[in-house]
C-alpha cells in the first residue's frame, strides 16, 4: 500500500498515488512561467479536486527534502534533479490531469496578482456591509469604489468578483467617462 495517497476530496480521475502527486508537482513548477507559491499551487490543485490536501502538503515538503525544489521567498524553484524527473516521468501522469493542473496554476497566479492589485475591505454597517474596493498601481491608489450590500454572503461574492473583474470594471467606468456626449 506504501506510495497510495489519501483521497478524500479527489474526483475521479485525480492522483491517487504520492509518486503521481510529486511528479506532477515537479512537473508545474518546471514548466512554471514565474515562481508558484505554495498557495497558488495549493489553490490551482485543490480547487481542481485533483489531489488530496494532506497528500499536497506532504509531497511538496517532500520534494524540498529530497533536492527536487527549492522554496525561495518568491516562491518554488526546480532544481536540476526534479528538472529531470519533471522531464522524464511526466508521462506517468495523465494528460488531461497535466493539463486542468497547469490551467488551474495559471488562474491561481492571475488571481493572486489580481489580488496583490484589487484591493477589498469589508465594513459592516448595521446589518449590511459597506464593501470598499480600491485597485492600486505602484502602491499609488488609482481607483476607488465603495458599494452598499445587503449581507455578508453577497458582500464576499462582491470581493471575489472585484478581485477577478476589478480592471473590466475600471475599463469600462473610464470609457464612459471620458467618451463625447
């Protein structure tokens, strides 16, 4: 039984196996276009269902013990050995999984970068909530809104959607802003 992983909270078709967990790591953070952090490989992994979170958090610690990756402030870089085992076992893990996985990585990064800029604060007045949304460029605020909802639940789903769609939103508001009457 040794190498099979746990798999509550994986869908069908997931990695079920520590050695498919730990390739498939390698493998994202080789083929990476900037530095994963730890959250934004958890995020993109289990927000997919494609691996368990103990089993994650196991595997990545792992491969820093062997020598494969190399946590840096910025995030995980490969290194030479888990290069070769990114670039030689890859096809040891699926293909569809490979792919969701790497789709997943680059939302996660997205969204983190949209969250280093959307910034969202949460107020609660009452019984509603006063949510404050702001986008920052060069830690200089360049845009600020504040917008009343009616609960919580709906205060954080404005969050969520400020952060993916802040700079739609920002767009749009200068279009009609600065068109002719």
């Amino acid at each position: 039984m040794a190498g099979n992983a746990f798999t509550a909270g994986v869908k069908p078709g997931g990695l079920n196996s520590s050695t498919e967990i730990r390739i498939l790591l390698c493998y994202l953070i080789r083929n990476a276009a900037s530095p994963l952090t730890g959250e934004e490989l958890e995020a993109a992994l289990l927000n997919e269902a494609l691996v368990n979170y103990f089993e994650f958090a196991a595997c990545l610690s792992d491969l820093c013990d062997q020598g494969l990756v190399e946590k840096k402030e910025d995030g995980y870089h490969i290194l030479p050995k888990g290069r070769e085992v990114a670039d030689t076992l890859q096809a040891d893990v699926p293909l569809t999984v490979r792919e969701c996985a790497q789709r997943a990585v680059v939302r996660a990064q997205l969204l983190a970068r949209k969250s280093a800029q959307h910034k969202v604060q949460l107020e609660q007045v009452g019984t509603s909530y006063l949510v404050h949304c702001s986008i920052e460029e060069g830690g200089a605020p360049l845009f600020r809104l504040a917008v009343s909802m009616p609960d919580k639940f709906s205060a954080n789903l404005a969050r969520e959607q400020f952060i993916a769609h802040g700079d739609e939103l920002y767009e749009h508001l200068i279009g009609v802003l600065t068109q002719e009457s």
